[in-house]
C-alpha cells in the first residue's frame, strides 16, 4: 500500500482554513476538507503492518501547529498554507520508521496544507490570502493514499497518540 504519517488539522483549523474564498479556473484541482493533512514522512509502497510496528515506537510530545500567516506556492503549481511547529515530530517520524518504506526525503521538512493543485495558473486572489490560527497536535495518522481519475483518495489506517 501507499502510505504516508500525517497530521490531520482540527476542526477548528478546517474552519477557519475553509474560509477562504475557492475561485473555480480552468485547470484547478481544490482538494477536499476531509483530505486535508501535513505530511510528515512519506513511506511510499509498504506493508501496513511493518509500519505500524515501527510507529509503535515513536516518542513524541503533543505540539502546536502554526497555519499561516497566508497561502503561498508550493511549487509551479500547487497552492498552500504554511504549518509551522512540527519540525520535531516529523524529525521523530522519521526516526521511527527509519528503516520502513522509501528513505527518508534529503532534504528540510517545510509543513505544509495542500489547498489546490492547478496545471497553468492558480486562481486570481489566492495566492497571498491571510489565514492565521494554532491548533493542538495530540496524535499523528498513518494514512494510505489511492489514486483514482478524480484526484487522490486518503483513508487513516491508524492513529498514534502522543503522549510524549
């Protein structure tokens, strides 16, 4: 299966977060509320249960998540928001599932909320839009992405609490 360790934002944060405007344009995939997370460590094609096992290990404290202060690219052609404050708990992801999946990424973890995917532009006005607001992270999720013609698809497997 394809899988990724995420954090999902909470209700609040999807609220908030939903209230930007979502100009339709040619070309321009908004992606689903319900599909919203921040990667932390992408595992690629792997066995569920091997990476449960090496989730089981993970020690991490609670955090907060910093969305904001406003959307920007990511990319030519992806539109998203900024999440701060979760170096530490990707970096401990990563540590844990070390040797599951794909190598870890070479590369500085930038947090991040997928909003739209777009192939030319993005949509006038949504570049620069202000969001800002924290929310608490008290677990992190495995997740299994599918692919399918209408975008991608994303179901939590489990949930690991951080209990620190």
């Amino acid at each position: 299966m394809r899988l990724f360790v995420a954090v999902r934002p909470s209700q609040a944060a999807v609220a908030v977060i939903d209230r930007l405007e979502r100009l339709e344009a040619p070309g321009v995939r908004w992606l689903p509320t319900d599909q919203w997370h921040v990667t932390l460590r992408f595992l690629g094609e792997t066995d569920p249960d091997a990476a449960v096992t090496a989730m089981g290990g993970l020690v991490a404290a609670p955090v907060e998540a910093v969305v904001g202060p406003s959307t920007r690219l990511l990319g030519d052609t992806v539109l998203v928001v900024p999440v701060a404050g979760l170096d530490r708990l990707a970096a401990a992801v990563v540590a844990a599932t070390a040797g599951v999946g794909e190598p870890p990424e070479d590369r500085r973890f930038v947090g991040h909320l997928t909003l739209c995917r777009f192939r030319d532009e993005p949509p006038p006005g949504a570049v620069g839009a202000a969001v800002s607001m924290a929310f608490p992270v008290d677990e992190v999720v495995l997740v299994r992405s599918r692919t399918l013609p209408g975008g991608a698809v994303h179901d939590v497997l489990e949930r690991f609490p951080l209990t620190g």
